[in-house]
C-alpha cells in the first residue's frame, strides 16, 4: 500500500509541473485534462488508497429539475436540501453522513479545496434563501456536512449540482464532485432520460467501471412499463446494463416538499444493505478506484503528448528567431568584408584624406616620405580622418538597421502564420525594429570605433612605434584600420587585395609602415571579432523582444508522464 501511494504522490508530482501555456488548437482541452487529473488524484484516488476501509460516498447527480434533491431529501426523510423552480437550486454540495462516520469528512481526506460547513436538520418548512445549511451562506467552494441517523453507517449521500446547470461553476463542481464518488446515484426522469448530456457521463462511468445506479423519476404509472424497458434496453446497449434501476411514480409531494418514504424505498434500501456489507463496500471501492487509476493513466498519455506538442512548438519559434537574426548578423558582416561599405560616400572621404593618385606614386616610391607626408597631413588636419569615421559609421549603420528591420519582419510573419506565435505576439507589431534602435546602433558603432582607436594606441606603446604612431595620429591610422577591416574579402590572408583603386593597399601600407606587418594583422583581427561581437548584441537584443515572450510563456514539465503513465497501468492492474 506504502507502494502504491509513493506511486501515485510521484505521479501527481510530476503532473503539477506540467505547463502547457502555448495557444495551440489542442492545448485549452490538455490543460483542462491537467485540472481535472490533479483533482481527481487529490479529491478521489490518493485519499481512497489511504483510507480503503473509509465509508463509500453516493454522489446523487442528474440533469436541471430531475428530481435529485427532493429525493434527498425524502432518503434522509426531512427537509436537509433546498428544491424548487428556481434554477440553480442546489447552490452548495450537501454531503449527508451517519453521525458515526463524521470524522472521515470533516477533515480534508477528501475534496480538500472544499470549505466544510456543519449543517443542520430542519423538520420544519425549507428556508427560502438556504436548506441544510448554516446561516450566511457560503460560495459553491465549500461543502456542507450534515450528520443524521437515517443515513446508513458506511455510506455517505452527496447532492452534487446539476451537471447541465445554468451557472458554470455549479457545472464544474459537478463534474469535479462525480469524479470523487465511489458510487453514483444517477436521477432522470421520464421525460429526459434520452438527453444528450447525462448520458456523456454515464459512458464515462461506464468506461470507468463505476459503481452506478440509475432513479428514474415522476414516472406516470400508465408509461412506467413502456419507459423502463426503453430505459434498460439503452443501459444494456451502453454496458451498463448492471446497474440498479429505481422507478420513483409521478408523486404529489408533502406540505413541505416531500416525497412518501415508500417512494424511495428500493433505492434507501439498496443503501443500506451495501452499508451492511463490508466485504461488497470494499468491492466497490476497489472497482472504482481500479478504474479511476486507469482513467488518470490514460489522461497522464494524452497530456504527455500534448506537452511534447508544446515543447516542439517552443522550439519551431525558437529556432525561427534565432536563424533569421543568424541570417542578418552574417548578412551584414558579409557587407563589411566585400569592400561594399567602401564605395560612395566612404570612398569619397578616403580619397580626400590620402589625396590622389600622385600620392598613390609617392607612396609606392618612398613609404618614408609617405609616412612624413601624411603625418603632416594629420598633424595639419585632423578632420578628414574623423569624416572618414563618420562615414564608415553611417554606412555600417544603415546595414545593421535594414537587416534587423529584415529579422523582425521575417520573424513576426512567420510567428504570425503559427498558432502559438500568434498568441504570444497577439496585438504587438514587432515587425520592425525597436523603438531607439537606430541611436542604439550608431552608439554601439562608435563604441566599436573607440575600442579601434585604444588598439591602436595600445600597439603603440613600444618605444620603437611610438614615434611612429605619434606622427600619424590616432585618429588617421584607425581611419586606415578600418578600410583594412572593411576589405578583408578572403579573410587575413586576403589583406593584399584591395578595391577602389588601391583604397585598402594604401591603408594597410600605411599600418605596416608604423606597426609592422604581423602586428597588422593582429590588429585587424581583433578589429574584426570586435566588430561581430557590437554586431551580435545589436541583434541580440532585438531577437530577444521576441524570445522573451516565448520564455515567459515557456512549457515545462511532462518529460517523464508517459513513464508515470506506465506505472499508474500497473497500479491499475493490481488496484
């Protein structure tokens, strides 16, 4: 026994984890599946298997206006619950018990999310506002107990709501009410007993093995033949064909509401003899509860699907999202290796920074007078390096905003085209990039191009190209850095190549002349993996407008339901 509660605790366990928060078509019915399953492990199984020889619990159900309380009532043979015209009447459970048997349901052992409420017995007229019930009535979330000899000691009577009420609360609880019975005293009559709704749950029942016996109620007594053989001949054909069948006739009732005792007397005395019977009150228990664990392992299946459905939807949206900002990053990197953002305005501030061709012949001729040339240059005018700058952050600029506009597109439509990607985006337009994202970018651009700008200086520190730097500038050997940077089309060992007519040859003779060829690489590397990282957190922080909805909203448990469902199988077996 120790076992099987070990079992079934594990199991609830992991199935509380489970979230399904994704809005796809199936997942409403899965997370209902999740509630009903926990309230059935914690309303009915895990307190049947830790209490077996507990009393059995009758829950008396039907359809609007079959009859149910009135027949309560006429079982106790007072008054205890409220019956009338007005729709819902059975506004609280009332859970009717041998006064012996009150300490198995003044606790919480079973259906512990109910209040309880001590009730009383009223011989008297039934109040208009409450029957059964202390004064100030309660909400539907609590459940009254009312104690009377009449009852039969080892079976308590439940009056749940109608399962086809009016007010969906009431409907819930009745489902959530049945689901905990051991055995259901099921009301009809006999002009309602082919609806659809009761018998929804009395297939359920049926597939469940429980315990069920059947009240056809206000029969006329020229139709009860004709009813009850149409009535056992449905009951047999949906295999319940077991279950008792009680025939209440068209009754006046009482003064106060009541029916006749003898109304109700085959149904009251079934009650008590299966109270009388330990040996068949454990059958039952053990019928049903094999059943119920059955039913759960079956739901934990369905639900393991339904979270694997999650987890793959989750993934699809992820991996959307991170290959279309994948797909930019490398987009614009690709535009700063081409020598693309070395035409047009850029190339034009090259060209009036190192002059023209003459100065190209120079610098073939004498790397010397190069370097004293354009040192003075520098030292002379310092602007045309900072509109170089300029330039290479504009047009660097314009790549990284265009291709994040291009990301948030693509990811929004896709997203939008999926079930769970619409939920989450919902009414947000992420479709372009982000509000301040253009300031963003051309910060984090000049970041970057500071960060240049301490690589040089930092290379520079050895007394041998101080003075060589020194007579440059910072400014002018970042300029020619970048150009370098930005004409890397076949990576390190393609800094020889050049465009534009020499654009980068010049800069990277320039670097060479001051640091040295080795040293030119190095830095043109670290100017390059500096320049993907600003890239990266650029991108990353877009991409994550979306990804922190689907984290928000991430599914989580499940993982091991279908192993819990193999075990609960097992249970089932030896329940």
């Amino acid at each position: 026994m120790d076992h099987a509660v070990t079992t079934l605790e594990a199991a609830r366990a992991e199935l509380a984890k489970t979230v399904l928060p994704l809005a796809l078509p199936e997942a409403e019915e899965a997370r209902r599946w999740v509630r009903e399953t926990l309230a059935q492990l914690d309303d009915y199984v895990l307190p049947r298997y830790r209490s077996l020889d507990a009393p059995l619990l009758a829950v008396v159900g039907g359809s609007t206006g079959a009859g149910k309380s009135t027949l309560v009532n006429a079982l106790v043979g007072y008054p205890v619950t409220r019956a009338g015209a007005i729709r819902p009447t059975t506004r609280q459970p009332i859970l009717l018990h041998h006064p012996q048997d009150a300490e198995w349901f003044e606790g919480q052992r079973i259906l512990p999310n109910l209040e309880r409420i001590r009730g009383f017995v009223s011989a008297g007229p039934v109040p208009a506002n409450q029957a059964g019930a202390a004064p100030n009535a309660h909400a539907v979330s609590s459940l009254v107990l009312v104690g009377h000899e009449r009852v039969p000691q080892g079976v308590a009577i439940l009056d749940a709501p109608d399962i086809d009420s009016i007010s969906d609360d009431n409907r819930r609880l009745a489902g959530q009410l049945l689901a905990a019975a051991d055995l259901w005293v099921f009301v009809t009559t006999a002009n309602r007993y082919a609806d659809a709704v009761p018998w929804r749950l009395l297939l359920d029942a049926a597939s469940r093995d429980i315990t069920v016996s059947v009240v056809l109620d206000r029969v006329p007594q020229a139709a009860e033949e004709e009813v009850t053989t149409d009535l056992k001949a449905m009951l047999d054909r949906q295999g319940l064909g077991t279950a008792e069948l009680f025939v209440v006739p068209e009754t006046t009732l009482d003064a106060v509401g009541m029916l006749p005792a003898e109304a109700v007397g085959g149904l009251h005395e079934w009650l008590v003899e299966l109270a009388a019977d330990a040996s068949g009150r454990a059958d039952v228990a053990r019928r049903t509860l094999h059943g119920a664990i059955r039913a759960v392992s079956v739901r934990f299946d369905a639900i393991a699907v339904a979270a694997e459905e999650q987890e793959a939807a989750a993934r699809a949206l992820r991996t959307t999202c991170v290959r279309e900002y994948e797909e930019a990053l490398t987009r614009i990197l690709d535009a700063t290796k081409d020598g693309a953002l070395l035409r047009g305005e850029v190339l034009a501030r090259w060209q009036d920074f190192v002059g023209t061709g003459e100065f190209f012949r120079s610098v073939e001729q004498n790397i010397g007078r190069f370097r004293d040339r354009l040192g003075a240059f520098f030292r002379g005018e310092p602007m045309p390096a900072v509109k170089v700058e300029t330039a290479i952050e504009s047009g660097l600029q314009a790549v990284i905003v265009d291709e994040a506009a291009n990301a948030a597109e693509n990811v929004d439509r896709r997203w939008r085209s999926d079930a769970a990607g619409r939920g989450l985006l919902a009414a947000d337009d992420l479709s372009g990039t982000s509000a301040g994202f253009e300031v963003k970018s051309a910060a984090g651009i000049r970041s970057w191009q500071e960060g240049l700008m301490e690589l040089i200086r930092t290379q520079g520190q050895g007394k041998r190209t101080q003075a060589r730097w020194l007579s440059f500038g910072v400014n002018g050997l970042g300029a020619a850095l970048m150009v370098v940077v930005f004409s890397m089309t076949a990576g390190l060992s393609g800094l020889e190549l050049g465009i534009a007519g020499g654009t980068a040859v010049v800069g990277q003779r320039l670097l060479e002349a001051v640091f040295g060829e080795d040293a030119v690489r190095r830095l043109a590397q670290q100017a390059r993996d500096d320049l993907h990282t600003t890239c990266q957190r650029l991108l990353d922080e877009e991409r994550d407008r979306f990804l922190t909805r689907l984290e928000a909203a991430e599914p989580h448990g499940g993982s091991g339901l279908k192993d819990h469902s193999q075990a609960l199988s097992r249970l089932a077996g030896t329940a």
